[in-house]
C-alpha cells in the first residue's frame, strides 16, 4: 500500500463488503474512521470493480489523517461471481444504482460527503451531484471520460464493438477462454495485453480474476455502448458553469479518455472552473500502480481539505452573525 509514505498511526486496511443496493448485489470497500468529519464515496470507471482501487482508497484514508470514512462503490454485475445471472446494465441503470446507494446507505450520515469519480465515474458521480446535491458538498472528477474523443483510434475500436452484439459475444468468449489456461499464461497475457509490465501484482491479480469473466466483459462492452450513446450530446454546462465551485476534475497529459481537448472545452465554457493537469507521467489506471495510488490519493485529500475547510469556515461565519 505504500505504507512507508504514511503516518503508521492511520493506516488502515479496506474491508470488502456485499450488500444489496434495489436488489441487486453489490461490491463495496470501505474504511470506517473512528471520528469521521467527511465521508468519501468513490465511484469507479469501467470497469467497475472496486478491487483495483484498494491500494488507492487505503492511501486516501492515511492521506487524510484518518478523518474520512471513505467507501468504493463497484457497478452491477462488474463482479468476480455472476451475482446477476448474465443481465446487462447500462450507464443509466448504474447511475440510478450509485444514487440509490446514497438515498438507502448514506442518508442519515451526519459529516459532509465528498463525491470522487475515476473516468466513466466522474460522469456518474456528477449525475449523483445533480439529484443528490443537498447531500454532497463537493465532487471530484479523476481522468473523466464525459465526451467522446473524436481523435482516439481506440475509443472508436471500442464504440465499434460495443455496437454489434455479436461482436461483443465474439469478443467476451475470446477473453472468457484466456481464463481457462494455466495461472501464469493467463497472467501473462493480462499484462502484455490488459496491462502492463508496471502494473502491481494486487493490479494484476485483480484483472486476471475479475476482467476474464464472460459475464463481467460482457457488461463492460454494454455499458461502453451506452455511454458512447449518451455522450452523443454535449454536456451539461449550464449545471457545471452554476455549481462550479463544488466540482474539479483531473487530468492527465496523455489519456485519451480525458484527452487536454476536454480540459480546454472546459475551461473554455466554465473559465473559472479548478481544474488540473497531472503531469507525473501516471497513466489513465492510475490505481493500477503504487505510484499513480499514492499520487492522486495525496491530490485528492489535498482538494477534500482544503474544501473542508473553507465549508467549516463558511458555517462558523453563519454561526456568528445569527449570534451578532
């Protein structure tokens, strides 16, 4: 975890947890403080499976000196076991999950909640902010994926396959089958083709049991198709332009879901917006690397408190002048 780079007194190991969210079986990790003054809810990209994000989500709790329960939210069906009997769920159907997740698990929390997104996941997050922003004091979106990069080859391979049904069966078989062969051959061919040589062993531990699932690739490929659907139209900027100073996004310098075009757009529309440019020479998978853990959990508390703050601050003002 990177232990050494944190304060030994606030390291904490993730728990892993099942729970139902509107029936359908979820994956979450999560670290509980003791006296919480934030809790954190991290949605993830796609795929969505919380245990590449372990390494960054226990960095994130010793960055934060132990003051935030944080919790990792994995999308339906994005899961070792076929909890879901080979459904299909679209973009929508997991925002609908996250928000219901808000409403059924987090609606008596008495600390502030902090909204962070990883990719596709800031997309969804700030949708969450859209229906469930009396609930949350700030969102934080990490490489997002929240338009379609016209320049991206790989992108437009993906849009291409999604597309076609028969294709994404083709495709989830082929990499379903790679899950039959011997332990280091299959781990082999995660990381000359999933991955790569710098990736951790829990990363591609993770990847060989989790992506190599027929069900779970196959949801990966249908959700990717509803998002290139959805992100057909441009976004929301009116919303972003008014809640500007509750939101800030991440980007990398070479990502091509979160290519700079995007980071120009966006100050561009919203010229005041915060936004940043990760330029560590970390890659998209971030949480794939105890490096990019380490890096964007110490960015990430960096921004929670400083936002803390500054809300503490605004409600001892108010305090003062009903006093005055």
């Amino acid at each position: 975890m990177g232990s050494e780079y944190l304060d030994p007194n606030v390291v904490k190991l993730a728990n892993f947890r099942v729970c139902k969210v509107s029936s359908y079986t979820t994956e979450l990790l999560e670290i509980q403080a003791d006296n919480p003054t934030v809790h954190v809810l991290f949605v993830p990209g796609n795929p969505g499976v919380v245990s590449f994000y372990k390494e960054f989500v226990e960095s994130l709790y010793g960055s934060l000196g132990g003051t935030a329960s944080i919790t990792a939210i994995g999308h339906i069906a994005h899961t070792k076991k076929n909890w879901e009997q080979g459904q299909l769920f679209s973009l929508q159907q997991q925002i609908n999950h996250k928000v219901d997740f808000l409403s059924q698990e987090l609606q008596e929390t008495e600390v502030p909640i902090v909204l962070v997104g990883h990719s596709i996941g800031a997309y969804i997050t700030m949708e969450m902010l859209k229906r469930k922003g009396d609930q949350v004091i700030y969102f934080i979106g990490l490489y997002p994926f929240i338009m379609v990069n016209p320049q991206s080859k790989k992108q437009a391979n993906i849009a291409k396959v999604s597309r076609s049904s028969i294709l994404s069966c083709l495709m989830s078989l082929m990499v379903a089958s790679i899950g039959l062969l011997p332990k280091w051959l299959s781990q082999y061919i995660v990381v000359q083709y999933i991955g790569n040589s710098s990736w951790s062993t829990s990363a591609v531990e993770t990847a060989r049991g989790h992506l190599l699932k027929y069900h779970l690739f196959r949801n990966m490929l249908y959700m990717a198709m509803t998002e290139f659907k959805e992100f057909s139209q441009a976004p929301d900027w009116e919303f972003i332009r008014k809640n500007q100073r509750k939101m800030t996004f991440l980007f990398g310098d070479d990502d091509h879901w979160g290519p700079l075009q995007v980071y120009e757009e966006i100050a561009k529309q919203v010229p005041d917006m915060a936004l940043m440019i990760e330029r560590e020479g970390l890659s998209h998978s971030f949480c794939c690397t105890e490096a990019g853990s380490i890096w964007v959990a110490r960015h990430v508390a960096s921004l929670i408190k400083i936002q803390t703050s500054s809300s503490a601050s605004a409600a001892d003002d108010g305090k003062l002048s009903q006093i005055a």
